[in-house]
C-alpha cells in the first residue's frame, strides 16, 4: 500500500509535562529497523509513548505490530540508540496465558517473582484482584474460568507490578461483543487509576477509536499516519468528528469506507468515560 503523505503528522515537540496531562516519555523509538532474512519489517520506525497515554496500533497483517511489540517487551532486544524503555513494561496477550496448575491469586503474584516477600506479593496479587472485580476467584483453577474472567486475571497480572508502560496485543479480540464492551470499560477505568502509558495492538478500527488518545496505522515499517482523539470516551461513530477519522483510518489501511466489515460495523460506544 502506498502511504499518503495527506495522513502524515509531525511528531510533536513535547516538554516534560503536555497540556493534555500525559508525562515523560515511557518509551522512545528511534530509526528502528528489523529484518528477518530478506524481509524489511520495521524500516526506520520513529514512536513516542508518553505516561498516561493510551496510543492504539492499527495495521495491516505483516506490517510490523507484533514486531514492535516484542521489542517495547524486550522480547527482541533492541540497542539503546534504536529504543529506550523508561521503568517497568507488562504486557497482556490475546491468550491470558495463565498456568492451569496454579491459583489465580498465584498467577497474578507470578508477576512479582522477584519482587517483596511472599506475604506482600499474595497482598499485591489481590489488591490487584480486587481492582479487576475478581476477588471471590483468588483460590479459583484457572480452568474454571470463563473467557473474559481470565482476561481480567491476565490484566491483573499486568498492573500489578504498576508499570510504566502497558502494552496490550489483541487482549479482547477472542471474546464476545458484550465481553469486549465490560472489558473496555474496566481497560479504561484501570488506565485512569494508574495512568501508565498504554500501546494496544488492535485489528478493530472502532476498538481503536473507542479506546485511544491516539490512533497510529503502521505500514510498510513504519508509522504511516496517526490522529489525536479530543473527543471524549462514549464515543460513538455518529460522532462528525469520529466519523471523520474512521473515514480516514480505514482509507490508511486501504479498506474502502462504504464497505461493511463485521470487525468495523460494531458501534464504537464503549461506555468507557
């Protein structure tokens, strides 16, 4: 796909603190490149996340999402000169990964192995519990639970180390449309209490738009356009200003607009505040 120059944004010059109440840089990309054999994945890619922003990544499959990712995660080491990752990074998966022979509470606690004593990590662990509306499920198998229980034990398990950066990689894209609803709006009221800053890698246009301050679509490696989202959350596609953008996004991944897609058809009306 040919990127156009007409979704191009600046990247912006920031102090320490911004007008819409975001902080430091969490994590700083700079000219990143990654090749697997002959194949260009990222080409040069620029990405700033700041503390209390929640960016959505939109892309097409083979663009690089996963790839960036794994290298936010220190899954795919990176120099520092290429990126830089500011405090601690948890990440939440499209499978919440949970180990079935152990507790709930425990796998929340897993997330602190190296951390306090035992006694503090299992009062982290259901604090955390706690938070995600889970408290009854502490001594639970993990197989017992539903889809959407076990997406909220894998969010546990990602804020309760209280990360800087939270990355999130498809974590709702498994369940159903009213799971996913109550799902982003306890993403977003957690994002609110801890404030860490937020990358969800997403396939769903109006997940994105529901959910972001700000939406990136990567193409060919690199950020190929993005936009800030000043509208409220609640929003909804009859927005103008939402519609707008939507309109916009699906043209930068080279969707026609006046197609229906059953992933992008969905209202955007998240509940989320």
């Amino acid at each position: 796909m040919t990127r156009n120059p007409r979704h191009q944004t600046p990247r912006p010059n920031r102090t320490d603190a911004t007008e819409d109440g975001t902080g430091r840089s969490v994590a700083t990309v700079t000219e990143l490149h990654r090749s697997f054999g002959t194949t260009h994945v990222l080409r040069g890619l620029d990405l700033e996340i700041r503390g209390g922003e929640f960016v959505a990544l939109l892309g097409r499959s083979g663009s690089g999402k996963s790839t960036l990712l794994r290298s936010l995660a220190g899954l795919d080491p990176a120099s520092p000169r290429e990126l830089t990752v500011h405090g601690a990074v948890s990440v939440a998966f499209q499978e919440p990964r949970l180990l079935p022979w152990r507790t709930v509470e425990d796998n929340v606690a897993l997330a602190l192995a190296n951390g306090p004593l035992r006694r503090i990590r299992r009062e982290h662990a259901r604090r955390s519990l706690d938070e995600v509306g889970l408290t009854e499920k502490r001594d639970a198998w993990p197989l017992s639970l539903s889809g959407g229980q076990a997406q909220r034990v894998s969010l546990a398990r990602a804020l309760v180390s209280k990360p800087n950066l939270l990355l999130l990689d498809e974590p709702f894209s498994a369940l159903d449309a009213l799971t996913r609803i109550e799902m982003h709006r306890l993403v977003v009221a957690l994002w609110k209490r801890h404030r860490p800053g937020v990358l969800l890698v997403t396939h769903d246009v109006d997940e994105a738009l529901a959910l972001a301050d700000r939406v990136l679509v990567l193409d060919q490696g690199q950020v190929a356009a993005q936009w800030s989202l000043a509208v409220p959350r609640g929003r909804r596609n009859g927005d103008p200003q939402i519609s707008a953008i939507r309109t916009h996004v699906l043209e930068a991944l080279g969707v026609d607009a006046g197609t229906r897609n059953p992933r992008t058809e969905r209202p955007t009306e998240s509940g989320a505040a």
